[in-house]
C-alpha cells in the first residue's frame, strides 16, 4: 500500500502536537519546521494551509501561526450573547431595541452587557460568556483604537464556531472567518459634514474628536481629506482630541486651548451630539467666533444662541437589525461580510 504524502504524513503529525498545546500559543516558524521535518518550505506551507482549512490554527503575516482549536458543533441554545458600551443612555435603547426585536422574532433570547466603555469589564462579561453557551456574540468593542487585551477571548469563541459580529466600532487586528463588523461609514461622515461647512463659506474649521475609538479616527480622517481636497490649511491648535476619561476636562471653560480654537474659528466639527451639547454650553457662557456646529448621531438637541447646527442621523434600528441578520446567518453555517452602512442626510437638528 502507497504511503501517505509527506506533507499529509507532516501535517497529521502536526495535529497530534497540537492537541496538547493551549489556545493562541505560537507554533515553530516555518524555517524551524523545515528543519524539524526536513522536508522543503513549500511542504510546510502546504501542511500550514491544511491546518488553517480545518480550523486549528491562525497565521498572521509577519507574526507566525497559532494555535485556536478546531470548531466544534454544539447544539444551539437559542441564547445570543450582546455587549454594547452603554445600554439606557443616548442611541443605544434604539439599537437595542432593533437588536432584541430581530432576535425575538427568531426565537432567540439576549443577554445584555454593559462595559461602560471599560477594557476590565469587557474582560470580565467576555469570561463570563465564555463560560456559558451562547450561539453567537453581538459587540460593540472598547476603545477600539487602541490595542485590546482581550483578543484571545474573541478567537477562542470564534475558533469554537461561535460568530462575532462587532457593532459601531471594531479591532483591526481580529482577522477570523466567524468575526466581521457591522458600522457606519464614519469616514464618509467625517467627509459629508465637513463639505457642509465648507459650501457653506467656512474656511476656519475646528474640530473635537475621540481619540480612543476607531469611529473618531475615521471621522477625522474625513474631516483632514476634506480639507485638502477644498484646499482650506489644517491648524493643529484647531484640532482637539479627548478619551473616554478627558472629555470633561477637554471640553471645558478652563481649557485655554480649547478656547482659544473657539476664538480663531467661525466652525466646530463634534465628535457627535454629546460633544455638541458640552460645547454648546462654553459657546453661551464664553466669548467666540463660531457661527456653525456639525455632529453625529441626531439623538441630542444643544441649546445654541446664534449659532447653526446640524447633525447626520444615525442607522440605529438599521445597525442593529442587520448585526443580528447577519449574526444568525453565520450561525446557521453562512459566510457573511462586514459591512458600513451610510449616514442619513435628510434630517438636520436645527
């Protein structure tokens, strides 16, 4: 009888050393598996691809390969697994709200989370989860531009054919068949309400962003290749950033850098309402310059004096019902993409 193949005969050999390694620990570089086997690159990149195609591990390009464990087939328990920031505050009831009727309406159940936009707590609720049987996970991510601790979470549910569907904002470096995202089109947002301002005659446009997630980074972004493209300059003392943690310190009358932007632009570009509403209540108390307030969300109504503002509306019920669409077609075996849903420009809450 014909032997296997060598690279079958590698590749099975392999398997047996992976059972007794633990989720995410790295396996030899492929220079060390050519010498370990003594068989060529080519035969080890074969052996690789066909541990990747079952499941068991993951490689990351310029990193290495890692173990993630196969996927396993569990029996559904018609429980979906959400986590969002907040719950009762801002846009959140309604995409909740969108979330829990499409789940509903498919026999499923919730279990809601809040992380209060904290890394520990997310940490917390994620083992928690990890120790209950869920069929999928419905997230919105913590300070999802900067790096997060709680990869290994995320890969060990989805290595155990559990999807993911990260909301609003998302890791970057999560790269898994079973993770996608669902978000808005911040990018283009940052693009759309920054044209606003410059059709309207403005060329001195300042701008408060959120520093520690991905929505304020891709807004600024928008908001710079704007600029450029109307050929108005960037001033770096016009541009304010503030985390989770700085916001009232950052958006605050005893902030001199923050005034002195309002005194040197006619137009503010917020992070989204909340900002908008903290920024309007330096504008009534404090001399400015500023004629005209753009946002996101149109959740939040600032009490302007004098001043125009508008906000792009927010897909809340949309977000929220085709994270769960998607989250159950993967569930029952279909492969799903991410997907960024536009920004509504028909209403303005002026």
């Amino acid at each position: 009888m014909a032997r296997n193949p060598k690279y079958m005969q590698v590749a099975q050999d392999l398997k047996e050393k992976l059972a007794g390694y633990s989720f995410n620990q790295k396996l030899p570089t492929e220079a060390e598996l050519v010498q370990m086997y003594n068989v060529s690159r080519q035969t080890v990149r074969v052996c690789l691809d066909i541990l990747r195609e079952e499941n068991l591990i993951r490689s990351l390009q310029g990193s290495g390969s890692y173990y993630i464990g196969k996927q396993s087939s569990h029996e559904k328990t018609m429980r979906v697994g959400v986590i969002t920031t907040y719950i009762s505050d801002y846009i959140f009831p309604s995409i909740l709200r969108g979330i829990e009727e499409a789940l509903t309406s498919n026999s499923y159940s919730l279990m809601l989370n809040a992380t209060n936009n904290s890394v520990s707590t997310e940490s917390q609720i994620l083992l928690s989860l990890s120790e209950r049987s869920i069929d999928g996970l419905i997230v919105e991510g913590t300070k999802t531009a900067l790096p997060n601790p709680n990869s290994s979470f995320y890969y060990k549910l989805a290595g155990a054919g559990i999807p993911v569907v990260f909301i609003h904002g998302y890791y970057s470096n999560l790269r898994h068949d079973n993770i996608i995202h669902v978000v808005t089109d911040d990018y283009r947002g940052g693009c759309l309400v920054t044209e606003r301002l410059a059709d309207a005659g403005h060329s001195s446009i300042g701008s408060l962003f959120k520093s520690d997630d991905i929505q304020g980074i891709n807004r600024y972004s928008g908001y710079i290749d704007t600029l450029a493209n109307r050929g108005i300059s960037l001033d770096d003392s016009n541009v304010m950033w503030f985390t989770t943690e700085s916001g009232n310190t950052i958006i605050s009358e005893t902030n001199p850098n923050l005034i002195k932007m309002i005194n040197s632009c006619t137009a503010v570009v917020c992070y989204n309402d909340d900002t908008a509403v903290k920024l309007s209540g330096i504008l009534n108390s404090v001399p400015n310059t500023v004629r005209s307030i753009v946002s996101f969300d149109n959740c939040l109504r600032p009490d302007l004096k004098g001043v125009d503002f508008f906000s792009l509306e927010h897909p809340k019920g949309e977000l929220g019902v085709t994270a769960v669409r998607k989250l159950l077609s993967m569930i029952n075996g279909t492969k799903e993409q991410s997907v960024a849903l536009d920004w509504k420009l028909s209403v303005s809450a002026d």
